[in-house]
C-alpha cells in the first residue's frame, strides 16, 4: 500500500537533478492538491458561488414577507435585484468570491517538493527549503503537517494539500524521520496567563497571539509563534486554548518529562 500511495504522491517524476559540483541528488517527490480536490476547487467553489448568486435574491424576496425578520433592511435591498443586469451582477460576484476562495484556500495550504537531501516547502505565496540534517521529526498533528527542527521547534506548521499515506510514504522513502505522533507532546502545557513557569515577554506575546486568533489572522498567528520561539518556547493550539513547552535544551528545562496539563 506505502508503494502505491507514493506512486501517486510522486505523479510525474522527475529525473535526477544535479548541484553545482554535479552530485546526483536522486529523484524529486512532488506532493501537492490530488487533481480530483484541485478540481473541486478550482471548478466546484466558483459553481458554488454562481448559484448563490442565482438564489440568493430569490430567497430574500421570500424571507421578506416574515414578520419576524433579522436585518430586514439589508435583505429587503437584497430581494429588490431582480432587473436582469442586477442578477447578472449578482451572479458575476458569486462566482468571483467562489474563485477567491478557491485560490485562498490552494494558497494557504503546504505543498512540498522532497529530496533525499531537502524539502522545499510553499505555503502563503513563498516557499522555504530545509536541508535533511536540520529536520528531526516530521508528524501530522489533526490536519496539520508540522516540521521540527533540530531545536526540537517548529520549522513547518500547516494543512498539507496531500493526503496523509501519501505524506508518510514520501518522507519515509526520502529517509525523513516520520512519526505517528509529535515525539514532544507530553511536555506541553496549557497557557495560563500570570504562570510563574514564563517569562513577562512570552506571556505578552502569548496574550497578543491570542487576540490575533480570536480576529481571525492565521499569519499574525504564526508570526508571534516564530517570535516566541525566538525566546526559547514552541507555541500549539488545541480548541480556543494555546499550549507551550520549552524548546530541547532551551529555556525552561526542556528535559523535564511533564504531563500536559489540561
């Protein structure tokens, strides 16, 4: 099964590509949307949207004639666009937020190229290449795909557009250390503001984290988690709550074997 599932991830093949000094570095392993989800995607959200489009004054004319009626205002505008270049326009935005969706969504997720020798990672419009040597684990924690580095932080963190055998496959065939699991899950504890165990700073940032989630903005998210890093700790989330634990040797006793407080 691992073989078949890594024929698929690896689609079309490349052949061996060389360095500068022209040292074979053996194959590429491309790992990104499954055509039959790129399609739903790119196809089946703009669909979507045209529909919308189509049905959503309809269903305002409809739902004006309730008496107990939310932001009566606002759908009784919507159900007046019933001229045929008001329906064209409202069809016309549908589809375009369908294709704005779609392209967001292709965008935010990790696609991967794999080496034996490195991993090139794009995700949110720029790729980042690790080499072998600096990755020490590679998991999938729920839908994410983490990366750790050797500090035992997080290099990677996002939904991968692959499907999870085909990520194990690939790394494993590439001499990636995959694992079942994140190797440091126990030492995680629940952020608890005020706690003695952190720092005033990593505290601060952890409450600005916070906020950044609760407004919805994923890559202010990630870039308070980078600067806390930055500080010594690995950041995590589980539900609304944020978790931490100290990097391996870093600040904090890393060592320590703690249980996850919950």
């Amino acid at each position: 099964m691992a073989g078949k599932e890594l024929g698929k991830a690896r689609g079309e093949r490349r052949g061996e590509t060389r360095d500068e000094r022209g040292k074979a570095q053996g194959t590429v392993t491309e790992l990104g949307h499954p055509r039959g989800d790129l399609l739903l995607l790119l196809v089946g959200l703009p669909l979507l949207g045209l529909l919308l489009g189509l049905v959503v004054p309809r269903l305002a004319r409809w739902a004006s004639g309730s008496p107990v009626l939310p932001w009566r205002d606002g759908i009784e505008f919507v159900g007046r666009l019933d001229a045929p270049w008001q329906t064209a326009l409202v069809v016309a935005a549908g589809l375009v937020a369908g294709l704005v969706l779609a392209f967001t969504a292709i965008a935010e997720t990790v696609s991967l190229k794999l080496t034996d020798a490195r991993v090139h990672v794009e995700q949110d419009g720029r790729t980042r290449t690790f080499e072998r040597a600096a990755v020490s684990a590679v998991f999938l924690d729920g839908k994410h795909l983490v990366l750790l580095g050797t500090d035992s932080g997080e290099l990677v963190r996002g939904e991968p557009s692959a499907r999870a055998a085909a990520l194990a496959a690939a790394f494993r065939a590439h001499g990636y250390p995959w694992r079942d699991g994140d190797p440091h899950a126990s030492l995680f504890h629940r952020w608890i503001p005020g706690t003695p165990d952190l720092p005033a700073e990593v505290h601060a940032l952890l409450a600005a984290r916070k906020a950044a989630l609760r407004r919805k903005a994923p890559q202010d998210a990630r870039d308070l988690a980078e600067t806390v890093r930055g500080l010594g700790f690995v950041v995590r989330d589980e539900g609304a709550e944020q978790y931490w634990r100290p990097l391996a040797g870093g600040a904090g006793g890393a060592g320590s074997e703690h249980e996850r407080a919950r």
